[in-house]
C-alpha cells in the first residue's frame, strides 16, 4: 500500500495530461495522453498499479522547487558522497509560446538526472501498469531504451544504460560531478514505433519546456498585490490544469484520493464543471489574461449548448472534449490511498439537477462580454434561455452546490444562483436581444430575493443556512455578497460571518462546508480550503482586511513544498486530502487575494 502523503507530490502538465512526481523521485500517476485517460503509472492509488522511479540507492536529503515561473520540476538530492539533481517536465510542443503552449503536445515525459557535486549512484525502475493497472505489459529491450506494448498503446522509454527486464525495467548507474543520464517516455499507438530521443533532443525538448513556460508567465502575469507570488504560481497550476485543445479546466488532474482517510467519498475529478466556471473566470482574470478566461467560456458555452427546441436542464459537468456521458465505475482491483476505496472513474454526479449552474454560467458570459465580440442567434438563444430556466425552475429541489447523494432539498446557494441568472440576465437583455422578457425575469429576481430574505434566514441559528427552513449552517452562504445579492458589512451577513467564524471553523482556523447535515454518505471530510478562502474574501468585502489576511494565511500555510493544495485538510494531523492539486483551491486563493489588494487599495 502506498502510504505517502498527498502533500509529498508534486505536479507535472504540457497542457493535456499530468503526473504526480513523488519527493522520493517516483512518478506515482500519469494518464495518457490526456487527463482522462487510463492511467500508465498510478502506485499512488494501489501498490503494483505503476510508477517510475529515479533517486540515490542511499540515503539522502531532498529538497525541490519548481524552475523559476514554470512548472519544470528540480529535485535536489543530496547524499554522503554527493549531490543530484533529477529535472523532471511534461513536454508542450516544440517552440511553443505565450497563448500557444500546449497545443501540440508530444506526450513526452522527460527526466534529466545531473551530478553538481561528488559522485552520486542512482536506481531506475520503470514498472509500467496501463489500464490502471489491470495490464502488465510486455518489455522489450532495443537500443538505447526499451518498448512496452499491452492494450491498445505502445510506450518507448529511452534510457542510456543496459536494463534488467523482468515484470519492470531496473538499472544501477554511477554519476561523477558534471555528468548528466538523460530519460523519457512517449506514447504511441499500438501499431506504431515509440520513438527513441537522443540525449541530445531530451536536453533540447527540457530546454523548449522551460522557455515555453517562462514566455506563458511573462506574458500573462502582471498582478503585483498581495501574496503575489502565490497567485501568480496557482495561475500557472491552473494553465497546468487546462486541456489546451478544448479550453476545458479540469477540477484536479487525479481520481480517488480520498476526502476521509479510509472513506468512501472518493471522486473523479478529471472534468470540468460548470460551477466552477465564474469562479475561474475571476481567478483568471487576476492571475493569468482575460484569453486564458475567455477560451474557457467559449469552451463551457460550447460544451453546454442545447436544442432550443427541446430544453433540458443544463448539465452541471462536462469532460474535458465536451462529453456529456461521465459514467461512474468502480475499479475494484484497486486498493485506493491508504486503503481509502472504492476507486472510482467516471463521475455520478454529472446526471444531478443543480440549479445553481444557471447564474454561473451566465456570471461567467457578464465577466467577459466585452471581449466576446459579436453573438451568433443560437448563442444569444442559448443563454436567454439560461435565464428563462432561472425563472421556470428556481422554486424546484436539487442537490445544492456540494452534490449531495440524499434527497434533494431547496438549498439557498441555488436559489441565489438562480438570483444571479435573473440579475445577469436584466443587465445583458440588450446583448441578448431579449428586451422583451424583462418584466418576467425582474419579477422572478424579486419572487426569489423575497423567499431568500424570509426563508432562508434563520433566527435560531443567526445566519443565512443551507436550505429553507432550515438550521444548518453552510459555508457556501459566504457567496451572497460575492455575488452581490447582499453587502458584505449588512447586519444578516456579519451574523453569517461571525456564525461561520465560531461554528463551521475548527482549531486549526479552517472552515468545514457543513456539519450535521445528512448528505448520504457514510463518514467524515477534512475542511475545505475553499470556503476559508471564501471567508477571507467575505471578510476583505466587508471592509476588513486585517481579518482576512489571518484567514488568508491560515489556509495559504497548507501550500505544500512546491506551492499546491488539495481540497481539504484533515483537522487532527494537517495533512492535505482530496484530488491534488485542486483548481477550486488555488482559485479560492487568488479571488481572495485580489478581494484583499482591493479592500487595501479602497482604504488608502
């Protein structure tokens, strides 16, 4: 069973696909060639279901860092007799740059292991598991590597030492200070030649990747407030987890990693939802350019398009192509992360009705309509009737923003949302051609603030809750005055504040979405990191921006060595849990720092 904690990885991208990289310089995940393919490597879910390692026979100390602005990984490990640096990218397509980087990925996986001091001796094995780990496929060696071939793809690992070939791949080398052994793995179709690189091209594809990615940060990142360089490093995580054919943004690049240690809450995340998609918007926005923004709406308003003539509720995730079909499976020959099952691929959750998808999605087109040019009659068809749905279906039950697997309810963040729908759809009329529907959506946007104000207020608890009538508190009501249904300073929202602060906080200072609401699931979960960025940027809207650095730091203080969250935190040990790293949470971190560079800014 692989027991290393999540917080020990680190994430590789060229922008279609991703690996986790281990502090003990295993590849413990990798999908290719795209995020949601079968896994190659993925130890981290199960012991013999793949991994590539590469690190001293001995003892040593290791420290890494990503390469200044880019997401080239440098381990450094230090032993007794020496020092090695093992530099490790995803490759994105020769010469590209700026906006261009990932588009024609080559599916490349590169290490490079360089002596700087003394003499290092080093162990490679190569176990690749495809199909998440249901194949073992068979090795052969050919000059300068070895060729893998089981299931429908073949795999070329280039290696410039005579290999030991059993059910994996093994070498013992020697490096002398100043020598450098040049590794890599590509993909190719069962029928073809994986190819064999040179050192020579290796060195030159690692180079490319480092320039691509430094051009992508010149270029896009100019946010010079607070915590600056953390929103500019989580735009780069964020550019890492976009499939760059699609715009597509995925919520993590893994699948089952656990949001209780031993639990069942264990989830695919390798697709993009449409909740997410204003949220993103926002973080974007600050932390990379409006394009990366805008062709991810393009993208979102592509993939959710429907009939006209044949409506349906909008669908709340997508995969990364536009798929509406994310059937949810078990992989039962999988042990999961410390034994946390089942595994899952697929995602259920995508057939759940959740109205809050209409007011993100029409927040989303708001934030960028003066870059989208003109609009085609079926797209302004398309999203009038995003708010028409508003309108029709607010006064329905669903599964709220956190997809609850219980009976629906009328959760107060979707009748917000369905409030945004409305109040975004009044002020894009114009643009829409949908002048003529006006009095419908305004009386529909007063209908639902009226049966907010009454209904999902609770006298007992003092704040605004999870759902009508009740008393369960809910972190997502820290959305009402990012959304601009309520100001952050009213009396009902420093109450919520203040109930959230004392109630849904732990010791450790962060926030839980929830407690002691049945949401059909057996256990317990860490706190999200996302709603404390929520209540840091809630306190920095309110005018008080001392608070909401506190809160801010609280939860930047679990960015793991190389600057990554996962989604949640487990409240007794600290340890970061949940698909890693998390978009939500790094987006959760950015929009709380620009709330905070605003506040200061309104203040001086």
């Amino acid at each position: 069973m692989n027991d290393r904690p999540i917080a020990d990885y680190a994430l590789l991208s060229d922008c279609h696909t991703a690996a986790l990289v281990g502090r003990n310089g295993s590849i413990d995940w990798l999908c290719l060639p795209h995020f949601d393919s079968p896994s190659v490597l993925a130890r981290i879910l199960g012991p013999d279901a793949g991994h590539w390692a590469l690190r001293p026979t001995g003892p040593c100390t290791v420290t890494r860092r990503y390469l200044d602005r880019t997401m080239v990984l440098e381990t450094v490990f230090r032993t007794a007799t020496g020092t090695m640096t093992l530099t490790d990218a995803l490759a994105p397509g020769r010469g590209e740059r700026g906006h261009d980087l990932g588009r024609r990925a080559p599916h490349l996986l590169l290490r490079v292991a360089r002596c700087t001091t003394g003499r290092v001796e080093f162990d490679m094995e190569f176990a690749p598991r495809p199909e998440y780990g249901l194949i073992r496929p068979r090795l052969t060696r050919v000059e300068g590597g070895l060729r893998c071939h089981g299931g429908p793809d073949a795999f070329g690992l280039c290696c410039p030492y005579p290999l030991d070939v059993t059910d994996a791949a093994r070498c013992t080398a020697v490096l002398e200070a100043g020598e450098q052994a040049c590794f890599a793995l590509q993909q190719a179709p069962a029928d073809d030649v994986p190819a064999m690189w040179s050192r020579q091209e290796i060195l030159s594809h690692l180079r490319d990747a480092v320039a691509g990615w430094r051009t992508w940060s010149r270029s896009h990142q100019s946010y010079e407030g607070p915590y600056a360089e953390m929103v500019h490093h989580s735009g780069r995580v964020l550019q890492a987890l976009t499939f760059q054919p699609t715009g597509a943004i995925v919520a993590a690049p893994t699948t089952s990693l656990p949001e209780e240690t031993g639990g069942v809450r264990n989830w695919d995340y390798r697709y993009a939802w449409v909740r997410d998609a204003s949220f993103t918007l926002d973080a974007l926005w600050v932390a990379a350019c409006p394009y990366e923004a805008e062709g991810f709406f393009r993208w979102m308003a592509q993939a959710a398009a429907t009939d006209p003539d044949r409506p349906q509720d909008l669908q709340i995730m997508f995969g990364i192509r536009g798929e509406r079909d994310l059937t949810e499976r078990e992989l039962p020959h999988l042990p999961g992360w410390r034994g946390s099952r089942p595994v899952r691929v697929g995602n259920g959750a995508w057939v759940q009705r959740q109205l809050d998808v209409y007011g993100e999605l029409l927040a989303a087109f708001g934030r960028l309509r003066h870059l989208l040019g003109g609009l085609d009659d079926p797209t302004k068809t398309f999203l009038a009737g995003l708010a028409d749905a508003a309108a029709d279906r607010w006064r329905e039950k669903d599964q709220g923003i956190w997809e609850v697997r219980s009976a629906p309810q009328h959760f107060l963040y979707s009748k917000l949302m369905c409030w945004a729908a409305l109040d975004q759809g009044l002020r894009l009329a114009e643009d829409l051609d949908a002048q003529e529907r006006t009095p419908v959506w305004r009386a529909a946007r007063d209908e639902i603030r009226a049966a907010i104000e009454a209904r999902g207020w609770s006298e007992a608890a003092g704040a605004y809750t999870q759902a009508f009538g009740s008393d369960v508190l809910d972190a997502s009501a820290l959305m009402m005055p990012v959304v601009g249904f309520e100001a952050a300073d009213t009396v009902r929202m420093r109450s919520t504040v203040e109930a959230v602060r004392t109630r849904l906080t732990g010791a450790d200072g962060l926030v839980h979405r929830y407690v002691a609401a049945d949401d059909g699931l057996p256990g317990d979960e860490g706190a999200f990191l996302l709603c404390t960025f929520w209540l840091a940027q809630v306190l920095a809207l309110a005018g008080d921006p001392r608070e909401a650095h506190e809160v801010f730091r609280r939860a930047a203080g679990h960015l793991n060595d190389v600057g990554l969250l996962a989604e949640e935190v487990e409240p007794s040990t600290g340890e970061l849990l949940g698909n890693f790293p998390q978009a939500l949470s790094h987006i959760g971190l950015v929009n709380a720092a620009w709330a905070i560079h605003e506040a200061e800014s309104a203040s001086v």
